[in-house]
C-alpha cells in the first residue's frame, strides 16, 4: 500500500510521535495536531520539522489528498478533524492498525504481557542488531543505541512489537495487541493491570488468551512457566500452534555481577534479577526462532544494559546505590525489589513508590498491593492528592494506603519535598534506593537526589 501523505490526529503521543518520524524517515509527508505536545515530544518532532505550526484541532487541516489518517488515545470521539476525515471518506487507522498494515508481508513477533514487555523487546531488538538481522520494531521505551522508538523500512523482513493490552483508539476499544495477528507471540506474565478498562481479573486475563488465539496458523507461542496464569494460557492454546515453556536459567552472583551458567562456562550479565533472567530466556527463545544461533544471543546479551527506567542505575560508589525504575503495578514491585535484595544481599534497602496510574489511585484495586514491598528494610509509598483529584476519583486518605499495603513499617507521604528531605537526611552507608513510579514523585530530580545521597 503505497501511503505518501498521512495525518496524524494527536501527534504529541509518545508512540504517535516515534511513528510520524518513522514514516518521516520512510520518506513519507507527514503533518499532525495536538491540543497539547510537551517534552521530549516537542523537541523531537520540532527536529524533523513535523511540530505543528499551531497548537489545537483545525478541519481545515484534514483534505482529500490524505492517503491516511492515524488517530491518538488521546483525541476525543468527536474531534473536529476526526470528524472532517470521516466526512471526506479518508481511510482512518488507529496506530496499531497502521503498524499492522505496514507489517502484514513480514514475519510479525508480538511482546505481550503485563511486565516485563519493554525489556523483553528490548533485549531481542539488541541480540538481532548485533547479528546483523534486518528488523522493523515498535517499543515503548528509548533505547540506547536506537534513534527512535518505531523503526518501518521496505528491507527488513522481521517486524517486532511491543504488546500494549491496553484500548486501541477513542473509535476501536479493542486491545492494541489483538490487532497485530503474531506469527511468534511471548506472554511474559499476567497481573491485573488497567482497572477502567478491565474492572475485573477474569476479563484481564481473557485478554491474553484472545491474544494468544489470534496467532497465524503454525504459529508460535513462547510462555513463562513461571507464572501460573500463563502457564495455563500456554497449555491450553489451539494445537496447531507450537507452545515453548520457558523458566529461571540456572544462574549465579558473584561479587554483585550475575552470571549465567551454560555448560562450563559463565556469561557474565549487566542486568540482574530473577525477573530479568525470565525476560531473557522468553528474548532468547524468540531469537532461536529467527535463526539466531545460542551462542550469537550469549555474546550479544553481555553487553546489554537494560531499557530506560528498568531498574536503571543513577548513581553508585563502593558501598551505597541509587535505582530507579518504572515499576507501579504490585506484581511489578515485588519483582522489582526482590532483584534489589537479590542482587544486594548484604545492604539495606529503601524502596519508595509512587502511586501514580489510575489503577493504583482507585480505592477498589488498593488491596492488590498488599504485601508487595515486605522485602525492602523499609518502604515508603507517595501520592498527591491532587492527582487523584485530577483523575476525578474519590479522595485517598494516608490511613488507607497504609491499611492496603498490610504493612506497618511503611511510610506514607503526600508531599513530595518532604520525602526527599527525609530521603537526603538517612545514613547511607552500605544501603541502597530505588525509586519506582511511572512519573517522577512530582518534580524529583532522580540525577539531583543521588548526588546528594552518594557522594
């Protein structure tokens, strides 16, 4: 489908943005709007000369000669130049309605599960470019060593995905990852995520398995076996497809480095974590599948790092470290803060979360985080009431909180310069931090904060 010139409804996306400089390097003409675009957006399609002269909604913008219109999460259902596309009869795609279409002749490999997607697509885009495979790829992360996060060519004949189980479009409230049809899909685990969308487990979890259901034919399903949900996915998928259990490989720490054990040799990692060695052994079984040879993936993986903000350090000396790290969702926590112990036996661990996500402010999922910082030596939790004011939900109180993570030695704060006065004032000889959230515990410098802790 030869598209020239296509519009994008909603530019200032994260993933919209990555797709229009994309299509942009493909030699598309792109144009977009947006009622609001703010950094690193802004500055990255102000360098490819795709920001928006003006900023809002204009029908004007909308003409025939569209060959296509991609339409945000975050426009509304009548927005005017929505609403003047489907007027002028303008082909109109949701975006992974448009990755599909430009993936359809290659051979589709579809991340999904509700942790661990990033890194597992990061790793497998990391092994194929040391091998020299040709890949196409959409992730939902910055990576170190690729400009943006959605490459499309006309050469590569592999095309990998990172699969969001969250709604497609305003107009289409279908899972984006129902719409890529995999011909090698991964599920690396399944936990209750996105209560608005899914209001209970059971229709979380049947999400998985319509994804698993819509692999080609002869297709392939890779699973973790370590998680009971997906076991069950994985077991009981159609039978012409071919299902591959993966688990923990057999692994070792010495002196803070983790090291794999194959054979008689021992691969040294820069990631650690049992999280992350179940994230690369779901990475290596998608690469077998492409033709990688083992030993190519163990050569490749030693030098990768990890995805931004998974489990990224800021700062370290010989006895003191800071993390931060995207985790939000209990499961996502408890994983995140086990790696940390770990990793770190010996050394005092202060773990502090945001609750940031819709899902985490509402009163009815708080109860799902129970007992998920039990690890760490002590815990804080955060959140701004005004946050949960500006997501219209009812009022939290610090009471709550507390009583939800079933744990007394929690702390909570709701004013975030408190925390980090606190945070600076703690003895940090041989203790480590780890800050997760999804945002930034309301303007904290993670940079800033470490150099005070560690000097």
């Amino acid at each position: 489908m030869s598209m020239t010139r296509v519009h994008f409804i909603a530019i200032g996306g994260s993933a919209m943005h990555n797709l229009a400089i994309a299509l942009h390097q493909k030699g598309y003409k792109v144009s977009g709007s947006d009622d609001e675009i703010f950094d690193p957006a802004k500055s990255r399609l102000e360098k490819y000369g795709l920001l928006p002269d003006t900023i809002g909604w204009n029908p004007e913008r909308i003409t025939s000669d569209l060959d296509a219109v991609i339409l945000g999460m975050h426009a509304r259902i009548d927005n005017p130049e929505l609403l003047r596309a489907k007027e002028l009869g303008i082909r109109i795609f949701s975006y992974p309605e448009y990755l599909y279409e430009q993936s359809k002749h290659k051979t589709r490999v579809v991340i999904g599960g509700s942790h661990g997607k990033t890194t597992v697509t990061a790793m497998i885009l990391h092994v194929l470019q040391y091998a020299g495979v040709k890949t196409d790829y959409m992730v939902g992360a910055q990576l170190e060593g690729f400009e943006v996060m959605v490459r499309l060519s006309d050469d590569a004949g592999v095309m990998v995905l990172e699969g969001d189980e969250y709604l497609t479009s305003p107009i289409d409230r279908r899972p984006k990852f129902h719409l890529y049809k995999p011909d090698i899909a991964l599920i690396s685990g399944v936990a209750w995520d996105h209560i608005n969308v899914f209001p209970t487990f059971e229709i979380y979890k049947e999400q998985f398995v319509k994804f698993a259901n819509l692999i080609t034919p002869k297709g392939k399903l890779i699973y973790c076996a370590n998680d009971e949900n997906v076991k069950v996915i994985g077991q009981n998928c159609r039978a012409d497809i071919e299902a591959i259990p993966y688990d923990v490989p057999n692994f070792v720490v010495e002196n803070g480095v983790t090291k794999l054990l194959v054979g008689k040799t021992k691969v040294e990692l820069q990631i650690f974590g049992t999280h992350n060695l179940l994230n690369l052994m779901g990475a290596m079984n998608v690469c077998r599948c492409l033709g990688v040879a083992d030993e190519v993936f163990y050569n490749a993986i030693t030098s990768f790092k990890g995805a931004s903000k998974r489990l990224e350090l800021v700062k370290k000396n010989d006895n003191a470290a800071v993390y931060k790290d995207f985790a939000h969702a209990p499961s996502k926590l408890k994983a995140t803060i086990s790696a940390m112990k770990e990793q770190y036996p010996s050394r005092r661990l202060v773990a502090c979360m945001e609750l940031h996500t819709f899902s985490s402010l509402t009163e009815a999922f708080l109860s799902q985080y129970a007992g998920s910082m039990d690890v760490a030596d002590e815990a804080v939790v955060y959140f701004n009431p005004h946050a949960v004011e500006h997501k219209k939900l009812p009022p939290l109180d610090s009471q709550r909180v507390l009583q939800a993570f079933e744990n007394d030695n929690i702390k909570v704060y709701t004013d975030s310069k408190q925390l980090k006065a606190d945070i600076v004032a703690m003895d940090w000889n041989n203790a480590n931090l780890l800050l997760m959230s999804s945002g930034n515990f309301d303007g904290v410098d993670f940079n800033d904060l470490a150099n005070k802790i560690i000097k």
